[in-house]
C-alpha cells in the first residue's frame, strides 16, 4: 500500500492579520489551495480500510472535487466510506 500527501498551495491564498483567506468561487481546481492525498494498493480490503481510518480521523471531505482522479470503482468505494463514516452523501 502506498499512501501520501501533497499540500498545493493556490495562487489567490493570502494572509491578513494572521487568517488564511482565499477566494475559490468560480475557481477551477488548479487555482485553489488543497491536500491531495493519494492512497493506492491492490488489495480492496486494506483500501477501504485506510480511507475508513483517515476519513475517521480527518471527516469526509466537503469538495466536489473529492475523488478526482479516481478509477470508478475507487470513486465507488470512497463515496460508499465517506456516506457510511460521515454521511457525506
């Protein structure tokens, strides 16, 4: 199993007076701030359960854009986690 994580940082985040702030309305997904976490294995078992443990851990995420670039059985298993763990859908 490989998991990681890379933080993007968006071209329109700012600082002011201590508070990130950044305006992503009518912003495409490469102009905003985000964790890309990317977790790949051939084993469905140990897939679900490392997105079960994060999303545990980290809530299901709130984007639309929250499986972008998954395979569709991926896509599938995710959005079946994120509704049993959080009650994202």
């Amino acid at each position: 199993m490989s998991i990681s994580l890379e933080e993007v940082v968006g071209e329109h985040r700012r600082e002011i007076g201590g508070i990130i702030h950044e305006d992503t309305i009518g912003k495409g997904i490469e102009e905003i701030s985000q964790a890309v976490v990317t977790v790949s294995t051939d084993k469905e078992g140990a897939f679900r359960e490392a997105i079960r443990a994060l999303v545990r851990k980290y809530r299901a995420p709130r984007t639309t854009y929250a499986t972008l670039g998954s395979n569709e059985r991926g896509k599938r298993l995710m959005v079946a986690l994120f509704d049993e763990e959080d009650g994202w859908v």
